[in-house]
C-alpha cells in the first residue's frame, strides 16, 4: 500500500523560508515518489484562530497556494485543497472534541505559553484566550485523520501536535472498538528541524523575524539576509559556525561539499558581510526560477481556483466515505436505515439472510464476481482476473474485512473499494449524493456481517 504524506501551511501571512524547507520542499519531494499518495493544503480554518484580518487571509491563501505550484507541486498527481473546502473537517472535529481530554488539551504548547504570559503579568489565566486556540490540535488532528495519513511532514515546532492526533486517533479506535483512524507520524528532516530568523530564534511570522520566500522579489530577499544578526567579530578573526543563524540557514540550501566550504570560509575569518552575500546568493540561486512561477501563478488567480477545486473534489471523494462510515459508527444513521429498536447490532442478518458472492467469467474470458446484500441488491463488482485464484483471495479477504477497514473513494458516478491502494471492485452508479451515501452504509452493513460470520 501507498504511504500518505499529508501537511498543511496556516495562511496567516507570506510564506517564508522556513516554511520552504521545513514543509514544503521535503513535501513537494516525497510526492514525486512512486510509492506515496500526498495531500497538501492551505490550512485556513487554522488562520481564523490566529487573525481576523480578512484580507491577510485571503491574500495569505493565494501566496501560499501560488508557493507550493512556483515549488514544483504537480496538483494532477497529489491531492491539493483548502481546508474550508472540505466540510468534513470541522464534523471530525467535533467528533474528535467528543473523546478528547481537556487534561491533554490543557498541555498543548501554544495554549500552555498563553496561559504564562497571562500568569505572568498578574491577569486572569484564560484572559483573551479563545476556545478557538484552545481545540487547535483538535482541528489538527482532524484535518490528519480525515485521510489516514501515515506520514506527517513538519518542523519539530509541530510534533505535539502530531502526538496529539495519535493520542486522539487511538482513544477513538479503543473507545469505538475498531480500527478507525490511521496513527500519523511526524517526518522532521533533521538537517531543518527548526530554521532560525533574523534574530536566532525560530523563523516565525508571530517573531517578525521571517525572511520572505517571494515576496518584494530579490532586492527584499538581500536587504532582508543582510539584517540577519550577527555577532560583533569583524573580518579576518575566527567565526564560530555551530552558533551563527547565518550559517544554520545557509546549510539549509547547500550540498555538503558547499556547507563545509563555507563553515571552512567562516573560520577561516570571513567577514560577515562577505558571507551574508554568499547566503545571499546561494539562496537566490534555488528560489529565482521558483519566483518567475509564482508571479505567473498570483497574476492568474482563477487557474489557482480551479485547482483547488479539483483537489477539494478529490479530497472530498475520500473523507465522506470516511465520514459516512464514523457517523454509522456512532449512532448518527438516516432514521430509515435503523433495521431494529431494540439496540441490537446492525450486523445481525434478516431472517437469517446473509449478503452472498456470485462468481462468474465475462465476455472475455475472465474471472470477476458479484457481492450482493442479504436483501439481493448488487452492492460491488469485481475487478476483472485472469487467475480465478487472485478472484478467490480477494473474496476471502472481503469476507473478514469489516467496514471499518474498507477504503472507499467516490466516483463521478459511484464508488470504488480500494485495497493496498489499487481499486479492486466497484459498484453500481448512483444517482446522487444522498443515493450514495445509502448505498455506502449498506455496504458497510454487509461487511459487517460478513465479518460478523467469520
Ligand atoms: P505553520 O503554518 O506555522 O507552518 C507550516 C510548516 O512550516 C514549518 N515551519 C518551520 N519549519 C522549520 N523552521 C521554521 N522556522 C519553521 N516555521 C514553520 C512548520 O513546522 C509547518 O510544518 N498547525 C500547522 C498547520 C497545520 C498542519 C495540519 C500541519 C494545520 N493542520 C496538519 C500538518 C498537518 C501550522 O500552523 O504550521
């Protein structure tokens, strides 16, 4: 099966470098690989915590979709949206909020720093604080779990919440007894874990300390370098490198044979001046052709529109089958597809029906087969084999699949049920949303018997 790389960028501002190396070139990289399926996204639901400034965020949103295509995002091959876009975001979170602990959530890092600063100037403890900041690693763990993502690209600023998602994750599956969600790992590449700003600290925009990705072009992107701060050693003494941002950030962008030139340059008595136009250079080299693409992009907002579009559609097309899936679990089920009042579990046959298989060979030649409900509806239709063993297996696994272990992805018209991340039966069309989404829940019913019988 694909591995799931998923991150996300909070559109609170102009993405800057360390948003560059520490999410989006490791995750424009990874989603060029064969065995890994990507999602990418403008987390903006995230930004509403952080900013009512309504046109930073929408101009925020633009310049950080516009940053991951200038990078090399090819939107035919990952799923790239907008968190607002997908509605069932915000519903996992609310189902999420339902079995999180408010002692974890009292723990979260930028909720606990909230809390000091308030302590520490003699104010109330929650004074200005949001319920907003304070469901933020909820909202977080949603926006992972809604995917199954295995993979979680972030600078270590963000690995409490990658924990938090697991914690969330795992307390759902043991409280609703299966295997739900996915447990998410963060990927910190180490050389990057936290890029400095200007002033040593991280580059953050809640720092002003940030060196622009794009923005103001390459006459802002030197001036900006040139205020990084250095210490006072002037040209010819020794600099040492292990505690200089400058060459943190330098080690970012090069080679190795680069990085141990400079280090060598910089002991060698380099003035900093000198080197912060080495930085300079070094850094302009890789984000020039990047910048010509992104200008092109944020003139032609309507080709990023359609974008998104198309990557909420993709996105969607996993996370309501998800979605429909978690509130059968929980009681949340249309009042006509309640088979019993009695509280019994729905997996229980009708009179002692079962759903059944029907194999058969087509026109040409090969071996597919049939799942039909207990009622006789046609539910799937295999994929087509040429070894009648591969159509057996596959039966067999269905038989002990359950519905909480079924992927399944709308399609224009139906779905498809996907194993180890190759669809492998489909079913019949459907004439809309709602049509769908009955036809998905009787088929998780009839997964669920046949697990139930195994
Ligand atoms: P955000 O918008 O603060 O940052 C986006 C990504 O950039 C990384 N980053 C850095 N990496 C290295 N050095 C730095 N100085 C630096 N500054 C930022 C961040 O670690 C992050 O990977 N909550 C997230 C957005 C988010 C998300 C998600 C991420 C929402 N939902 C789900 C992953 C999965 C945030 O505010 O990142």
């Amino acid at each position: 099966m694909n591995t799931r790389v998923l991150t996300g960028i909070t559109t609170t501002g102009t993405p800057h470098l360390g948003n560059y190396v520490g999410a989006i070139r490791p995750a424009v990289e990874a989603s060029r690989r064969d065995d890994v399926d990507a999602f990418y996204f403008m987390a903006d639901y995230h930004a509403l915590i952080k900013s009512d400034d309504a046109a930073r965020i929408e101009r925020s949103r633009l310049e950080i979709a516009a940053t991951w295509l200038a990078a090399g995002l090819d939107p035919a091959r990952v799923t790239f949206y907008r968190q607002s876009d997908i509605p069932e975001i915000p519903e996992l979170t609310w189902f999420l909020t339902c079995v999180a602990s408010k002692g974890m959530l009292n723990r979260a890092h930028a909720y606990k720093a909230a809390v000091d600063r308030n302590t520490e100037t003699g104010e109330d403890a929650d004074a200005g604080i949001t319920a907003g900041l304070y469901m933020y690693p909820v909202l977080m763990a949603a926006d992972i779990l809604a995917f199954d993502a295995h993979k979680v690209p972030v600078g270590r600023d963000q690995i409490q919440h990658i924990e938090m998602a697991r914690d969330l994750g795992q307390r759902f599956n043991h409280i609703h007894g299966r295997e739900f969600f996915v447990l998410p790992e963060a990927l910190i590449e180490e050389q990057v874990a936290t890029l400095p700003g200007l002033d040593g600290r991280k580059m953050s925009k809640s720092y002003d300390n940030t060196i622009p990705l794009f923005a103001g072009g390459k006459k802002q992107l030197r001036e900006t370098i040139m205020r990084i701060v250095t210490d006072s050693r002037l040209p010819g003494e020794a600099k040492d490198p292990d505690n200089s941002a400058l060459f943190t950030i330098f080690r970012a962008f090069a080679c190795e044979t680069e990085t141990s030139a400079f280090r060598q340059a910089l002991i060698d008595g380099l003035g900093w001046g000198e080197a912060k136009q080495v930085l300079y250079e070094r850094i302009e080299s890789d984000v020039a052709p990047m910048r010509e693409r992104y200008e092109a992009f944020m003139a032609d907002p309507a080709a990023i529109e359609a974008i998104l579009q198309q990557g909420a559609q993709k996105a969607r097309a996993i996370a309501t089958p998800k979605i429909v899936a978690l509130r059968d679990a929980l009681g949340l089920r249309s009042a006509t597809a309640v088979t019993t009042t009695t509280g019994q579990p729905k997996a229980t046959p009708k009179q002692g029906k079962m759903p059944r298989f029907a194999s058969f060979r087509d026109a040409d030649g090969n071996f597919r087969f049939r799942l039909f409900s207990a009622d006789g509806e046609e539910l799937l239709l295999s994929m087509p084999f040429t070894d009648p063993k591969a159509a057996g297996a596959l039966q067999k696994r269905l038989k002990t699949l359950g519905a909480a272990a079924a992927v399944v992805q709308a399609q224009s018209s139906g779905m498809a049920l996907v194993l180890d991340g190759e669809p492998v039966a489909s079913t019949p069309e459907h004439r809309d949303e709602s049509a769908r989404n009955d036809a998905l829940a009787r088929l998780h019913e009839a997964l669920d018997q046949l697990a139930a019988q195994e």
